[in-house]
C-alpha cells in the first residue's frame, strides 16, 4: 500500500464515523441540524480523498477525468437545483428521486464490473458473484419502485392502489426468474451475459409490481423502505468493488433505514408486512356503500362559520395535506391570530402523518411562524376535543375518519384525530372528493359538521375578513 | 473463504449492528428528516461510481459509470441540501418563540 493509499483509507474511515456521528446527532430536535452537517463533512473527506487517490496513483486518464468531472457537475448542478427549488410539500417524492438515482448508481457498479469481467473472459469467485447479483436485484427494484412511489406522489400516477391483474403470479414468475438466474450462475461458474440481463429485467419489473398496487397513505414507509433497499444494495456494491466505506454506509443505511420503517409503519399502527402485500386493497365495495347511504350534508357558509369560530373558548384547528398543498399555512397562522386576540383558546392537532410524512405538517407550519407549543401530538389533543366548541378541518380527511375506529374499512385501525369529539366541526374543503385512501369520510355527514366549500387559502381569507367584520 | 471476505464481513455485519444502535427513541417529527439524511448517507455510492469511472476504458463502460456518478452525485448532494432546508426549519421550533412576529399581537 502507498503512503497516499494508506491516507485515504484512514479518511474513508473517518468519513465512515461522521456518518454514525452524525446520524446519532439527527435522532433529537436540538441538535439535528449539526448531525446532518457532520454527516455532509464525512461525505465531502470520503469524496475528496477518492480524488486524493486518483490523481495521486496517476493512471487515470483524460477520458475518466471528463467522465467524473461531468457527472459530478450534472448530478451535482441536478441535485442542488432541485433541492433548493422544491416546495416544501413536494419535498417527499424528491428524497423518493434521490434514493432512486441512487439505488440505480449501486446497481451500475456492479452490472459495469459483471460487463468487463465477462469481456476479459474471467471467471467470478462466488462471493462476487452473489454479491453483485444481490446489488443488481436490489438496486433495480429501489431504482424503478422509487421512481414509481415519487410519481404517485406527485400525482403522476393514480395515488389510488392499482391492482394488477394476475399480479401475485407475475411477481412470483419475477421471483423464479431472478432466483433461477442466480443459481445458473453461481452453480456454472461462468459469466453470462444474457442471464444478468435477464436479471436487471426482472428486478426492474419487480420494482414496479412492488409499488403500484400500494396506496399512497402507505407512501412514507415505502420510500423508507426502498431507502433501506439502497443502503443493502451499497454495502453488496461495496462487495463486489472490494471497498470497505462503501460497505459501512451501505450497512449502517441499510439498518438504519429498518427500524426508521419499523417505527414509521407503528406511527400509522401498520405492519410493514401487510402494506407490503396489498395495502388498502381490499373491501372497497363495502366502505362506499357506508358513505353512499350515510345522509346528507350540510354546508355552511362564511358569515356562519365566522360567528361559530369567534365566539367559542376552545378551538382545534386539524391541518391536512389539502392545506399545505393551497400553500394555506399562512392563513390558518393569520386567523388563529386573529382569533386569539378575540380570547379564543387555539391549537393545532398534528397527526403524526399529517401532511405526506411523518412530521412533514410540523415542517410546513414552522415554515409560516406557527408558534412551536400550540402544535399538539394526537395523543396529547385527543382528550381535549371533548372540551372543544370548533374542530376546524382544513384539507385534512382520512386521519380524520371515524371509521378507522370500526374494523372492515381500507382505513381500520389507523390512529385518527377524534375530531367528531368536538362540539361542532366545520371543514373547509373544495368538493366532496376522496382522500389518500380512496374512501368516504363519515365526519363529512355526521350532523355536526358543517362543509364550507372553498379552496383552503380563499375560504381562510374570507373567514378571517368575515370574523373582522363582526 | 479468504481472509479478505472475513475481513468485509465481519465489517458488515458490525456497521448493520451499528445502524441499529444508531436509531434511538425518534420523535415522529423528526422521522422524515432523518429518513432523508440517511437516504443522503448512501450517496456514498459516489466514491464507487468515481472509482470504476477512472477505471473505464470501452465505451459502454465509460457510459455506464458516468450515468453512475451522475445518480450518484444527485443523491449526495440534493440529498444533503434538502435534509438541511428541512432542519432549518425545526430550529426555529427547538427554540419557542413566545412572541410571534406578527404585527397584531399586542393582545396582552
């Protein structure tokens, strides 16, 4: 080993520690922001010291210096743009991007060096073997499923789950193809072109048959879950290419990225397993037919809603996804204000999932001045809406839905704000259409709720004019 | 197996341990950040696709890696960019302000 080499890999190992530093760093509010400036200074040695490296070993040549020079600058220009021009509500399908083009890069590694060695004629020991298959499996399915589960949050594709028929017996032939492929390799011995391909195809496919029949409340674990996908298919890549920062990051991701999962999916109370192998799927005929028959609906209009809100002692505003999306957070911040000055006692019920994510509802308020303590946990707010006068619903629905108390819906056994606690409830929403899970909301038709329908950030304005005016 | 895949694996199998060390008690608040700092982590993917580029001599090859350190590059550095545009915001929070700035409040 070179004295240059040996430096190196003392710097990929202390870029390897900043990223354990630093994720430790990120699991508490206070000192998050530095957690993640540790871990980019890890990733800025480990990148600087392979630079080290290969101008100091001096066989690369000029092709593979405009190679890593563009991409950086491409990938690099694409990335920062996109992450500084996101709108904090699209914020989720982008890190969905991100973890694509990033599974995709572990699983190039390993396609590229399967392609030379079988150019050279060589024949693969077998742990290279399977870890390059390993990487090109996994990265494949995080490459395509990451790019499905952005589009589905983007609205691209239909948010509702989208059952493809036969799908059980195609993912199973996906399975036999990749697992058959496999096996003729490693038990040949002898690099096949046409087979790895086969392989790429299948885990490509797989990906996509992965993610569509899933619904989009599903989403956030999902993407959590392919970002685990990805760190597992680094650390083979870190196999295959015999480098060892590779193979902790990938590692540490990989595991990381499980829990984080695991205590997602127990936020929503879901089992991984079961958003896995069909999410919202079944019993829609039934749900439909309890929203069908369920009575009518009241609307409400401004004036009305103005004097229920400015006259009560407590009022619990529920933000929802439709309110970040009206980019309405200023609004609601302008008449909670508003309200308080009149001696109404505001808070906000945060479900942990509001918003696209767990915590992204938190991100959007504090974004628009939200003073930190009136936003409250579900748990924390629940018992209060029985003392509530006004639940006001802004672009919120499922998290809202008493029939997640009842077993036999698409929303069963989710945890909801018990948002018909409250004395009277008025939702703000512009058309009686469906939420992320595809189903009716009985809030909408209790005798209670009062259904002003407006665009959130136009019927909030008009409410807070209206309430100035009395 | 040789000394060197026990070597890998005995660090693999510890940095597996380690990343489930890592992740504590997490406020739910805090579960998206870091589900995006981590996804930045595995950006680390870049220093395998800078090394099979330099390495890269036909021309498919050559396409194949620099696609890699493209994607690569994009997960690094959106990655990171973003984690932090949405860290900035918890700052704010970490610390309550008793005082909104709102012009109106001056209720008291």
């Amino acid at each position: 080993m070179t004295p240059i080499e040996t430096v190196v890999r003392l710097v990929w190992l202390a870029g390897a520690a900043a990223f354990v530093f630093g994720l430790m760093r990120m699991n508490s509010p206070a000192t998050a922001r530095n957690g993640n400036l540790v871990s980019a200074a890890g990733m800025a040695l480990a990148v600087g010291g392979t630079a080290l490296l290969l101008i100091s070993n001096g066989s690369v040549g000029v092709a593979g210096w405009i190679i890593i020079v563009v991409g950086i600058a491409v990938g690099g220009g694409l990335g920062l743009f996109t992450a500084r021009t996101v709108k904090m509500t699209a914020m989720p399908q982008l890190v969905s991007l991100f973890n694509a083009v990033g599974g995709g890069a572990a699983a190039l590694i390993a396609i590229d060096d399967y392609l030379r060695i079988a150019g050279q004629g060589q024949v693969l020991p077998l742990d290279i073997q399977v870890a390059t298959v390993l990487d090109v499996v996994i990265g494949c399915i995080t490459f395509t499923g990451s790019l499905i589960a952005s589009g589905k949050l983007q609205g691209l594709i239909p948010c509702k789950p989208i059952l493809i028929p036969g799908g059980r017996i195609v993912t199973i032939l996906l399975a036999l193809v990749a697992v058959a492929g496999s096996l003729f390799l490693f038990v040949t011995g002898q690099t096949n072109v046409a087979v790895l391909f086969a392989i790429i195809a299948a885990g490509l496919i797989f990906g996509v048959t992965m993610v569509l029949p899933i619904g989009g409340a599903d989403m956030p674990v999902v993407i959590s879950l392919l970002n685990s996908f990805t760190g597992t298919a680094v650390a083979m890549a870190g196999f295959v290419i015999d480098n060892t920062v590779l193979i902790i990051a990938g590692a540490l991701v990989g595991a990381s990225g499980a829990i984080l999962t695991k205590l997602m999916a127990d936020a929503m109370n879901r089992s991984v397993l079961n958003i896995m192998i069909g999410g919202f799927g079944g019993g829609e005929g039934t749900v439909t037919a309890v929203g069908a028959e369920g009575g009518s609906v009241r609307s409400i209009g401004i004036d009305d809603a103005a004097i229920q809100l400015a006259y009560a002692a407590n009022v619990i505003v529920v933000p929802g996804y439709g309110l970040a999306v009206a980019q309405a957070q200023h609004a609601v911040r302008e008449l909670a204000e508003l309200l308080e000055s009149r001696g109404v006692n505001v808070s906000y019920a945060i479900h942990p999932v509001a918003g696209r994510m767990p915590g992204h509802m938190n991100v959007l308020l504090a974004e628009a001045n939200v003073p930190y303590p009136q936003l409250k946990e579900m748990d924390d707010i629940n018992p209060e809406f029985d003392r509530a006068d006004v639940a006001l619903v802004v672009g919120a629905n499922d998290v809202t839905n008493p029939a997640a108390r009842r077993p036999g819906s698409p929303v069963s056994g989710m945890p909801i704000l018990d948002v018909d606690h409250a004395k009277s409830i008025i939702v703000i929403k512009r058309s009686m259409g469906r939420g992320y899970a595809g189903i009716d909301n009985e809030l909408y038709v209790n005798p209670k709720t009062g259904m002003l329908f407006a665009d959130a950030k136009q019927g909030l304005a008009d409410l807070v004019a209206a309430v100035k005016a009395l | 197996m040789s000394t060197e895949l026990i070597g890998a694996l005995t660090v693999f199998v510890l940095a597996i341990l380690c990343g489930f060390a890592v992740i504590s008690k997490v406020p739910a608040t805090l579960h998206t950040p870091l589900m995006s700092g981590a996804n930045s982590i595995h950006g680390i993917v870049l220093v395998g696709s800078m090394l099979i580029a330099a390495s890269a001599t036909d021309p498919l090859s050559q396409v194949l890696s620099l696609v890699a350190v493209a994607f690569a590059t994009m997960n690094v550095v959106g990655g990171y960019v973003v984690t932090d545009r949405m860290l900035q915001m918890f700052r704010k929070m970490a610390v309550p302000s008793k005082t909104p700035p709102a012009p109106d409040e001056s209720k008291a």
